[in-house]
DNA sequence: CTCCCATGTGAATCGTGATTCACAATTCAC
DNA sequence: GTGAATTGTGAATCACGATTCACATGGGAG
C-alpha cells in the first residue's frame, strides 16, 4: 500500500508529531527512523524525503515543544493581569500540558538530546532558559505592583514554581500515575502562594 | 598489557562505579561496556565476567545510587532532632551529592533505564519512593512535634522540597552551570521555611 | 493530456555496540 | 610446586538502526 504524496511541509509537522508521540508513549531511546515512519504510514527511508538527519528531526521536535511551552505563557498572560493568579493558571495548565505531552520532560531531561550535537543543546538551552525567563517576568511584574513579596529575587521564586511541576512530575512517574496530580498541585499551590504572596 | 586480577566483589564493585561516573560525565545514552571496561583498564570482554549483560551493570549502578541516597537520609536523622533543621541539612547535602554525582538525576529521570526491563524499573521506582518516604517521615515527626505546619499534607511538603532540588538541577545544567547553586538553595529555603514551618 | 519534479519504496550498505567463545595467565588450595 | 578454578584477552559474531540509492509513481504546471 502506498503512501499518500504530501507537500513536505504538511509531512514535517506530522513527521515531527509524531515523534512526539513516540518519546512520550515509548521513551526517546525507543524512537527509531522506523517507529516514527511507521507511525505516520511511511517508509523508513521515505523520512529523509522530509528531513536531512534523524538529528534534524529532532531539532524539529524540540521546536515543537519549544512553540507549546511558550504559548501557555502567553495565553496566561493575556488571561489575566493578575501575578499571583497567572502563576496559578500556569501552573495548572502546565501540569495538564506536561501529562499530555509525557515527551516534554523526557526531552528537557534526556543528556541524548542535549549532549548530541552542539547545536542542539544550544536549542534546548534557549527553550527552557526562555521560558524561565518568562515566568520570572510575571513574578517580577507582581513584585513591583505589590502583589508578591519583594524581598526575594524572582528567580528563586521562579524555581520553587518549576520545583512544584518537577516534582509532582517525578512522583507521576514513579507512582505509575496513581496520584491525582491535579489535587496535589492544589494543595502545593496554597503552600507556595503562603511563601511568596504578599503578606497583607 | 594485562589487567590485574581482581576478585570478583571488588571488580563488580569497581565497574559499578565505573559506570556511575561515566553516565555524570557523559550521559547514559554514552555508557558502552567498552566505555566502562576501558575505564577499569579491562578489555570489553572482561565486564561479562562480573557481569552478566549491560542491563544487570545498569540493575547494580542503580544500586549504589539508593544506597547513596539513603545513606544521605540516615545520617542527616542521627546529627539532629529537629525536624527543621533535618531538612535544611537534608537539602544542602543533596545539593551536594548531585552536584558530585550528576549521574544520578540522569539515571533516575532517564526513560532507558526506567522503560528496559520490568524488573528495573520497579527498581527504580523502589528507589524514589523509599527516598521520598524517608523525607516524608521526618516531616510527619516534625508536624507531630508542632515545628511544622500540621494542616498541610505531609507529601506536599515533600514535593515542595524535592521541587527545590529538582528546579536547581535543571537550572544548573541549563545554565552550565554558572548559578551558585548554594546560594540558590540557600534563598529557596528560606522561602521554604516561611512557607511549612509553624507560625509562632 | 503529458511531462517533470516532488515524494514514496525496497533493497543494500554501513557502523556501532553487545555478546560469545576459545585460549592465556594468574591465583589459590592442597 | 601443581592443578583446577577464576579472571583476563582478542577475535569473531550478531542484531539493530541509520542512511543511501536506484527506481516507481502521482499530481500539478504548461
């Protein structure tokens, strides 16, 4: 059976979902040229139609999680001016973002992807380095509108937020995703507004 | 030349280490048993006579790494009473352990060694799930003595702690490592701190 | 309608790394 | 000191996965 000819620019996003996928479900050492041809009804050759290395691919998979991450920020941002709420909202959404995409804390994780290519561990880098930065300039905006205690710097606020998803994230995976994640972050959310908020 | 003839209990130990040390300095994706014979000066052959494949080296370096990290536990319960201040140690001296045995995050977020074999990856999360009890203990004492909030559930302050640990560590290697990671936990803590301890 | 180019296919190549095996050297019990 | 057991060696073997290549085919431009 033969393979519908796509235009490469519909068959890279696929290409590249798909491996998304696949290091989510299967873990990134599981993800072969083959997995992911099969996956989107290719044959293993027919991906280098699309990209020049599995290297590349996963430049593109990075990317993809790079644009996901980002945009949770943003949408936060335009949600609400609030410092206190947009980190409640993100924190939640982030949590749901990270259960759907189990691939993106293997990916963040994984030395493979970040010791390969120079190149890449640069990527990877600026996207989680970006989105630290993002999230400290919402705590620093609600340090000077008065809303988060300001006698802290952002960043270690910024870290005990990223600390909150990290660890719930660990126990997801060594529980086998018997906690309900949400109500743990819940409750980690009432101990860390009690930290950072701004006492009245 | 030829390698020096060792018992086997001290070979294996040797290799085991060998191998903690290679995937912190170059990842685990890296780890080849002629890496890791290389570096015990064997030749590749010579690992298959303390061990009996790849996975069972793997199965033993995880071994050390629980032990490291309960050990951590235990000596951090023996030099203080105080639930507080265990945990302030507890926290100082992880940082330290991870910082000298990068391995173990590697290991313990590692999706290979999670996913391989089903007897591993119980391992593994027999690991964790001990450590985090371990914590979880001190924390029950110290709200039981009243040195901790006691309306807040046990594990949360758990995650909350480790989310600390976890957050520097990302930070650290996205960073390359140019944060002072002290200084950061020093800071997280007191966060921390203001956020579990009892209020007066 | 037809030609050309982009896309898909299957077989072959290629390197890598784990594992095995027959043989050598060393150690230890006696 | 001698022989068996243990440990070390070097040369295969083996499987697997990435990558290449010559060929097939479908879809759109003209």
């Amino acid at each position: 059976m033969r393979a519908q000819k796509l235009q490469t620019e519909i068959r890279r996003e696929q290409i590249a979902q798909a491996a998304l996928d696949l290091i989510g479900t299967h873990g990134l050492q599981a993800l072969s040229i083959a997995s992911v041809a099969e996956r989107v009804g290719l044959v293993p050759s027919g991906i280098y139609r699309h990209f020049k290395s599995k290297d590349d691919l996963l430049s593109a998979t990075l990317n993809l999680i790079g644009k996901r991450l980002l945009n949770n920020v943003e949408s936060v941002r335009r949600e609400t001016p609030d410092a206190l709420e947009r980190l409640r909202v993100l924190l939640m959404r982030e949590i749901r973002l990270l259960l759907e995409n189990q691939a993106i804390p293997r990916v963040v994780f994984s030395e493979s992807i970040f010791s390969d290519s120079v190149d890449r561990k640069a990527r990877v880098r600026a996207v989680i380095t970006g989105y630290f930065q993002e999230v400290e300039k919402i705590v620093q905006e609600g340090q000077r509108k008065g809303r988060l205690r300001a006698d802290v710097d952002p960043l270690t606020v910024v870290l005990m937020f990223k600390g909150m998803v990290l660890s719930a994230m660990v126990l997801w995976k060594v529980t086998g995703g018997s906690v309900d994640l949400v109500r743990q972050a819940e409750a980690a959310w009432e101990l860390f507004r009690a930290a950072v908020s701004k006492a009245p």
